[in-house]
C-alpha cells in the first residue's frame, strides 16, 4: 500500500508544478520526511495530506486511488482525514458541555479514522517529554468517551481554566496527576482538577 500511495504523491507533486524540494520548502515539510513518503518507506502523515487539500488535491485519492485527482470546485473532499478543534489553552469553565466558540479554536487538524467527538491540544512545555514534545498535537476523547485507566495521559482542567497534560495515576484508593518529566511535581487530585479527556494519539511535529 506504501508504495501505491507513494506513487500517486509523486503524481500530485508533479502535477502542482513543483520540485520536490520547492513543495517541502513550500508546506514547511522536512525534506528527508518528505523523501521518506516518496519513497514509500513511511505513510504519509495527516498533516502532509492536508497540504495536498490546500493545493486543491483529493486526499481520498492519494490514499485509495478512487474518485478524481483534483477536488472539483467548491466541493469538499471526500477522504477518510476528520478535522478535530484545536482547543486553546485557556477555555470556559465548563467546555465539555458548552458550544465552543472561534476565541477558543485555534484552527483543526485533519486526521484520518478519528472518533467524531475528538478534539486535539498543542503541546506548550515539556512536562511530558519525552512521550510528548513542545510543538506536538495531542489528540484526545472528551471524559465520558473512553474509560480512563491508571497510566493514561490525560487532558487536566486547573483553577485557571487553563489545559495541561498529566498521566492519570491511582494508587490506594487516591488519584495523583504525574508528569513524565521529573523536574514537575506530582499533584493530588483535588477539586482545583478536573479529568476532562484521554489522549488517543499524539502527532509529532517533525511528521509536519
């Protein structure tokens, strides 16, 4: 299947009207990542694909081979890559069960096979290094979605309103917030926390 989907990349690439080297440079992709795809030696990253919709390319094309190489005009591509929300750090008291608006997007990111309800959080620190870096997107499933279990990292609400990320511990009966990086404390859950998601997948940065 690599090799397929890397075939058509090439195709789409040739077709834009530029080198390799101009698209990479273009779309901010790594040139090795992006010779990577090409050569078929990895599947292309949702973000890759996403740039290919912007120069008017079908996804579902690229990944299948069905339907039409180019998205007809004004339509909208028909292709297995789902937007998620970029949740914003500082969000309403109560977001789970209130209509987002626009100030607390910041923009979506398409992923392919991704639940209905899940929302993505860019990661602002290290606290999670190395499972997750500055810069990459965590994915996650709002709390009631998916059971949460001891050692899954999870979206916290604080008393600020503001997200981080944690990994959900329990142990004796009591619920700690842990951080992979030990220059972060641990925290007991109290009632300045709230556990409003689980992380399912996490996108690096370099994949961009």
């Amino acid at each position: 299947m690599h090799k397929e989907v890397s075939e058509r990349l090439r195709e789409v690439i040739k077709k834009s009207g530029m080198t390799y080297k101009e698209f990479a440079k273009k779309h901010g992709i790594p040139y090795r990542t992006l010779q990577n795809y090409l050569l078929g030696l990895r599947e292309p990253s949702a973000l890759v694909l996403q740039k290919c919709a912007i120069e008017g390319f079908n996804v579902h094309w690229i990944l299948t081979g069905e339907g039409e190489m180019f998205l007809k005009k004004g339509t909208v591509p028909v292709s297995p890559a789902k937007p998620a929300p970029v949740i914003k750090q500082n969000v309403p008291i109560d977001f789970l069960n209130t209509p987002l608006s626009e100030e607390h997007v910041d923009g979506y990111i398409y992923v392919p096979d991704l639940p209905e309800e899940a929302m993505a959080i860019r990661v602002r620190d290290d606290s999670m290094s190395p499972a997750l870096e500055y810069g990459d997107y965590a994915l996650f499933l709002p709390e009631g979605k998916t059971e949460i279990r001891s050692g899954d990292v999870v979206v916290v609400k604080n008393e600020w309103n503001e997200l981080m990320l944690r990994r959900y511990r329990e142990k004796e009966g009591e619920i700690f917030l842990t951080s992979d990086n030990p220059r972060y404390p641990t925290v007991k859950m109290d009632e300045k926390y709230r556990v409003v998601g689980k992380v399912i997948k996490k996108i690096r940065i370099q994949d961009l």
